[in-house]
C-alpha cells in the first residue's frame, strides 16, 4: 500500500500532540515575515524549510550577524543580506513549495566540523502490528554544506557508534536506548494518525550535549543509504520487514 503524501507540518502537528515527544521537537512555526523575525530575535540561528518536498532540497539557514545583516545559507552558498525588507525578498526569492516552517538551529554534533544526523528506520508489518527499530545510520554532510542529505551535500554514510566515537557529541550512555525510545514514540503518533502506514525513515539530530531531536519524518525513505554500509544486517532486516 502507498504511504501518504503528507507535509512537514502536518506531521509535527501530530507529534507535538503526543507528550513525551514534546520534548525532542524544535519549536516550529509556519513562516510570515513578523515571525521570522520573532525567531531570529530569540534564537539568533534559524533554519527555513518546505513543508512538502524532500531530500534537503530548498533548506535555508539564517544567521543574525548584527546591525540589520544576515548571513543565508542555502546549499553550498552564502551571502550577507543587509536590512530586513532585503532580506526577507531574498529568501522567499529562494522558497521551493510553500508553505515553509521556521525552526531554531539545532547545534548538531558534528566531524571534523560537517554535520551529521541520524536515519532510524522503523516498521510494522500490518496497522495492528508493533513497531520496531530496523536499522539506523549516520548521515554525515559533505564539506560546506548545512544539509546532511548525502545525495545532495555529496557526503557520506557512517555506522551510528562509529560517528558517535568520532564526533564532538558529550555522548551520555543510554544516547542509542533513547534514540529507540524516540523513534518509536514517533512511530506510535504517526501511524495512530495515518494506519496504513508501515515505515518511517526518522531524521533525529543528536546536539552537542548528547539529545536527540526530531528533524523530519519520512513516509517514503530511500533505502540507499542502509546499502552503503559495509555490514548489510540492517539492510536485509529492512528488506524483509517489507514483504
């Protein structure tokens, strides 16, 4: 059976409902001008992106560097915008679908300064069956890139502990217990709101200090990232959940 054609927002809506998950949601917002500037006043660091659409395409980073200018990152490129009517053109001139979401930067842990986030897949067999955690990587952002989506930063895939290991993440010792704790609990939300769901390709931050956050979840995830993994346990347990 397809899984549903469903937005950002319309997805953290149901999991912000969902009380343990309040906890690892950045605080989000739909995009206006007045609340751009609200985020950028209280966050400093501020992410935009589409609510439909996927694979990183048309993610914004925006930074305050004082006296009315702002540094925008989208891609690879950057540029300083002076003065706000200025800047808010230039964004919007860089918009994909509408509508777009405003969240505060997550200090992402990071290797030899790229980022990196985390992809858990979890899946059912039925809408009456348990969820479970099939398999999870590390997505680690190509050099000078925001985004971690490997196709389109051209980085690279890691095996989650070996990322951890590598990183500047003050990992606490039940991080990967959590990271499942959390997943599911996505999971649980999600496929309460939409039953003919069977899979989800969670996008989790893990921050400096060692929380993870929720950054997107996935209802079509390629699996092409679990192929490039030298040990394909996860890859054949994902496969097999499917059938």
């Amino acid at each position: 059976m397809k899984a549903p054609n469903v937005g950002k927002w319309s997805k953290h809506q149901h999991m912000v409902a969902h009380a343990f998950l309040r906890d690892y949601l950045p605080a989000t917002r739909l995009f206006t001008p007045e609340t751009l500037w609200e985020y950028v006043e209280d966050y400093e660091k501020i992410m935009l992106k589409p609510s439909g659409g996927g694979g990183g395409a048309g993610i914004i980073q925006l930074t305050d560097k004082g006296n009315q200018r702002y540094l925008v990152h989208a891609g690879n490129a950057k540029r300083i915008v002076e003065g706000r009517d200025k800047t808010v053109s230039y964004v919007k001139s860089l918009f994909r679908p509408k509508p777009y979401l405003l969240q505060p930067l997550i200090p992402l842990g990071r290797i030899n300064g790229r980022p990196f986030d985390v992809r858990v897949m979890v899946q059912r067999r039925s809408s009456k069956s348990t969820w479970l955690v099939t398999g999870w990587v590390a997505k680690l952002a190509g050099p000078g890139f925001v985004v971690t989506n490997v196709a389109r930063s051209r980085g690279k895939v890691l095996p989650l502990q070996t990322a951890i290991r590598l990183s500047n993440v003050d990992a606490p010792d039940d991080l990967l217990a959590e990271i499942k704790k959390v997943a599911l609990a996505a999971a649980d939300a999600l496929g309460k709101a939409y039953p003919t769901l069977r899979g989800i390709g969670l996008d989790l931050g893990v921050d400096i200090e060692g929380k993870p956050w929720i950054i997107e979840a996935n209802f079509r995830p390629s699996l092409s990232l679990f192929r490039k993994l030298k040990d394909q346990t996860f890859y054949r347990r994902i496969i097999a959940m499917q059938k």
